[in-house]
C-alpha cells in the first residue's frame, strides 16, 4: 500500500470504522445513564513523559459533540472549565452561565462535578494538610464546587483525594491526616445541606474515588474498601450523604477482583456513581476505554450490576490513547466505547436470562443429596456434591461462549 495523504486518512479511519458493522444510534445510547468528562475530551494526550499530540478542546465543542454522540450527562472539575485564579468570583459565575446555556442549546444536563485537589500547587501537602491555611482553601475549592453543582443541576459530587498521602515516611501523621480530610468533607455536606434547602433541591449525593497509586508515594485511602471503613469511622457528621464512585482500574490497579470490590459497596448500599475504562494490573492508571482490555471481566461486571439493578451512573473516565486525533476521539474513541459498554451490558441481560447458567446456579444451589445420616462426616458431603461441581468451570465457559458469540449459532466444524 502506498503512504496515505494526510487528507485522506480521515476518510480512511472513517470507511474502516464503519466496516466495523453495528453501531447503536445516538437515541439508543440516550437510554444509559452515560456521563462524559469534561477532563476526558479535553485530554491532550500529555503525561509526565508524553507532550501533548492534540489541540486544546473547551466545554462548548465538547459539549456539542458529547450531545451528537448521544451522551446525556456532562460532568466536570471546578478547575477544568475556570481558571483557578477566578474560582468563587463573579466571573466563574459568568462561565457557569455559558456553561449552563451550552448545555441547554444542546439538551444536555450536568451529572456531576468534582473538586481538583490534587493538580494545583496548594495541594502539594494534600488538601488535608497540617497547614490550616491550605485545609481552609481546600475547604473553599469543595463548597465552592458544591455551589455550582446546584447551579448547573447536578445530582452527584466526586471527590478524588488525590494527593492525600505523603512522599517520605513520617512526614505526616495518619490520623490527624484523615480526620482533616473528613473536615473538609463535613464542610461540603454541610455546605450542600444549606444551599439545597434554599434552592429547594435535593442535597448532592457525594461520591467518594480512591485510586491505589498516584500522585503520592504512599496514599491514606487507597481503596474502596479503604474508603468505607472511612466512612463509617466516625469522622463523617453526614456518612448517610457520603457513597463510593469506584473507577474500574483503579480496583484492578492494587491487584483486587473489581467485581469483588464492587460487590462490597453494594452490600454497603455505597454504589453510587462508576467510572468505567480497563486497564492492567498493578500498573499505572492508563485509563484504557471501557472493555478494549478485560471483555470477560466487564461481561462478568455488569452481571453483578444488572443483578442489583444498578442502573449508573456510568462516568466514562478514560483517556482516548495519546495515538488518537481529535477527530478519532469524537468519532471513533467515544462513540466504540459507548458501544461495547451497550454490547456487554445486553450481553449481561443475556448471561441472567441463559437457561444453561440458570440451571447449572439453580442445581449448585439446591447442592448434593447427602445420603450420609451424620451431619459432621465432611467426606460424605463432600462425595454427595463433588459431581456438580463441575458446573463453576461450565458456568465460566458458557460465558466465554456469550462473550464471543458462540451461544448464537457460531460452530467449531470438524
Ligand atoms: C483524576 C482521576 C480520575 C478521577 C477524577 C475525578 S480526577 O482525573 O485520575 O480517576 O475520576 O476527580
Ligand atoms: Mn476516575
Ligand atoms: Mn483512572
């Protein structure tokens, strides 16, 4: 093949991203409570050893091509879309007001905003530093952010801690650490509280995200797990307002079973908001697009969530790969990741309605028939059920089958 003229290479990925066949409608993706970031469009492709490989791209063009997509939500960081240096002035709120009116021209709604405490250089203590000053602007930055969560409609408030942690041991003490932390969270809730009754709204629903590595060396509240003994430490006047927004990789990132992680949250009823990407594990927080990497997990993921009816929403809190244009991220990265969440989340639907894993769960369930009359003999129980056993390495096949199709007539032929 001959080198591809610039002016031919769009053309090109569009013909071949087409040839993939099947796409789902912009109607059809309003359907799923799909959130995208701000920060994810906007993402240049920059990292600590990568320069930028794409243009800046404010709120306003993001907004109309998340709307043309058929993404429904938007959700941002205070400092994505204002300048720091005019956070809680007037002219924020001149930008709230443009963003609200992009978001009205284009029939989208605000899901989510979130407080970036981890980027500025007054977070390099954490936002839960010693110092009072630095604990009283953090304190600033998330009431701030709850305000214009009010302001622009929005339902659900993410923290990330970020930069809650310490490089060099010693330096900070845990305890003191968190209960900071939890301050500055008192201060958004009660902050919320007030500013709802005013408003007449409902409070926001605060989400809480750890990611087990990054930015510091070591980081207090690593996990989701980590995060709900926080919440129910005592520290929290208002743990009934605080939940979990756990990211897919970030669970997979400490070597944990996600579907495991999120299985905790439920029980604690703190399954709340999701970030959605994939990854690898225990390395660095690559925020790959939803199911281009571990397509058996996702399936087996949104099987537990179709289960609990859990129903988003889901923040698609990925970088599109430094290697994508801006074009390929509007036109190909955001539209083929909303599509293979729909693919897996009907193959889910399918995964609870197969008659082959329903009956093989119902048979596990009913277990053996023990014809042992003594209760304690293990090795009688265990030979009355050993046979049926077999039937966790089906169940896992038969997934496998679901996943790549073979459950709709695809054949091994001789
Ligand atoms: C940051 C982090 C993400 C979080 C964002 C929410 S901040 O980009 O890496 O996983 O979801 O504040
Ligand atoms: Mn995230
Ligand atoms: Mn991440």
């Amino acid at each position: 093949m001959n080198p591809v003229p610039v002016d031919q290479q769009q053309p090109l990925v569009e013909k071949l991203y087409a040839a993939c066949g099947g796409a789902y409608t912009p109607e059809q993706r309003r359907k799923f409570f799909i959130t995208g970031p701000q920060w994810a469009g906007a993402y240049e492709g920059n990292a600590l050893f990568h320069a930028p490989t794409r243009r800046p791209v404010g709120f306003e063009e993001i907004i109309a091509r998340y709307a043309e997509i058929g993404i429904n939500y938007w959700c941002t960081h205070d400092s994505d879309v204002i300048p720091a240096t005019v956070l809680g002035k007037q002219e924020q709120w001149d930008i709230v007001g443009q963003i609200g009116e992009a978001l009205r021209k284009n029939a989208m709604e605000c899901s989510m905003v979130t407080t970036e405490t981890f980027f500025h250089p007054v977070f390099a203590t954490s936002p839960a530093s010693e110092s009072p000053s630095i604990r009283e602007y953090a304190k600033f930055r998330v009431t701030n952010t709850v305000a214009i969560g009010h302001e622009l409609g929005a339902s659900y408030a993410v923290y990330w801690p970020g930069s809650l942690g310490y490089y060099t041991p010693g330096a900070v003490e845990e305890t003191e650490t968190l209960k900071w932390y939890a301050d500055g969270l008192n201060a958004a809730c009660k902050a919320d509280l007030e500013i709802a009754a005013k408003k007449g709204r409902p409070t926001l629903k605060h989400c809480m995200e750890a990611k087990p590595f990054e930015p510091q060396g070591e980081i207090l509240l690593p996990t989701s797990d980590a995060m709900l003994g926080f919440i129910n430490s005592g520290l929290l006047e208002h743990p009934e307002m605080v939940g979990l927004n756990p990211e897919y990789l970030h669970e997979l990132m400490w070597g944990g079973s996600v579907r495991a992680a999120l299985a905790r949250a439920l029980v604690n009823g703190k399954l709340w908001h999701f970030d959605i990407n994939d990854g690898y594990r225990l390395k660095h927080d690559v925020d790959i697009a939803v199911g281009l990497v571990n397509p058996l997990d996702w399936l087996n993921v949104l099987v537990l969530l179709r289960s609990h009816d859990f129903h988003g929403p889901f923040n698609l809190d990925y970088k599109p790969p430094r290697t994508t244009s801006t074009h390929g991220v509007f036109h190909v990265s955001f539209p083929s990741a909303i599509d293979r969440f729909i693919t897996l989340w009907e193959m889910a639907g399918e995964v609870l309605e197969d008659s082959v894993i329903k009956s093989a769960t119902d048979a596990l369930k009913a277990g053996g028939l023990v014809t042992s009359t003594d209760p304690q003999d293990g090795y009688a129980i265990f030979e009355a059920n050993k046979e049926l056993l077999t039937l966790h390495e089906l169940i896992a096949h038969r997934l496998v089958q679901i996943l790549l199709g073979l459950h709709k007539g695809r054949v091994f032929l001789l």
